[in-house]
C-alpha cells in the first residue's frame, strides 16, 4: 500500500490491518522501558492512535486530541505508539501535559512491521487510528491518505462510541 508524504507516494513495507483482521504479535516498550507484548494489549476496547513523530505539530496535535477524549470513555484503553524513544515520549509527555494515554514505543519497529504501517524510507509508521475490541479484532481502521494530515477525530470518536455502548 502506499500513501502520500507532503504529496510524494511513500510505501508502506505491506497491507495494513483491516477491520476483522487479528491483531499480530508485536513487541513495544511502555515509559518505564518495559517490554508491552501484544497479549498485554487485549482484554479491553482500545483506540490506538499511530503517530511517525511525536516532536511534529500534526503527530503533537493527535495526540492532544486523543488524550482529551480519554474522559469521555470510561472503559477505553487510549494507546498513543510512535518510533520515538521511550525518553523522547517521556520528554514530550511532560512539556505537553499528556497523561491521560498510555504511549508506547515503536522505536525497534516490531509493532509497524507486524502491522505493515512502516514506512522503510523515513523510518516511522504511518499515521493511523484503530480500534481494537477486548480479544484482539480490529473493529475500525483508519490510515490516513497524507501522512502530513490529522485523522479524522470525529469518525474515529463516533465508531468507539458506538462499539463501547
């Protein structure tokens, strides 16, 4: 699949997940350095927010939006990933006053290889929205086209509202 980088075709390394596909074994590390296997991640409706670079104004903005939405979503897991270092998650985190979604680092690229959001020329996964229900099932998938563009929120919030009702 490809998608488009401030208008340049950029490949993706495959075909990403669709709504019925299972989530892949993965592996990312939490704030604290800790390994986060994809079993670790079931169990719960979750939206996961996919994001190349938290220390852009799009990926800044994303995950802003997100983190205010947590409140409205009692029993939603928000997960924010990006191949940013665990450090560079936990810098922006503090300068920005998120604290509401767990981040997780995709910075050893297992997560965006097993999902095939990887985009081998820059080095970060595409920007994307899941939803994944309690035993691991995509519910809803959003990729966005222009990698330099924002998701669109309201979609997204509307498909967790109803799969959480």
């Amino acid at each position: 699949m490809n998608v488009l980088l401030s208008g340049e075709v950029t490949e993706l390394v495959g075909e990403p997940l669709k709504v019925g596909d299972t989530l892949p074994h993965f592996k990312l590390e939490d704030e604290n350095g800790d390994k986060v296997k994809t079993a670790d991640l079931v169990g719960k409706l979750t939206l996961i927010s996919v994001v190349p670079d938290l220390n852009t104004g799009t990926c800044s903005l994303q995950t802003r939006h997100f983190n205010q939405a947590v409140d409205q979503f009692q029993d939603v897991q928000f997960l924010t990933i990006s191949t940013n270092s665990v450090s560079d998650q936990r810098d922006w985190c503090a300068t920005e006053g998120v604290h509401n979604l767990r981040m997780l680092s995709d910075e050893q690229e297992s997560f965006g290889y097993a999902t095939k959001l990887y985009i081998p020329s820059q080095g970060v996964d595409t920007r994307s929205v899941y939803i994944v229900d309690a035993q691991g099932v995509v519910r809803y998938a959003q990729i966005v086209p222009e990698v330099s563009e924002e998701p669109d929120y309201d979609d997204a919030l509307k498909a967790l509202q109803t799969l959480s009702a």
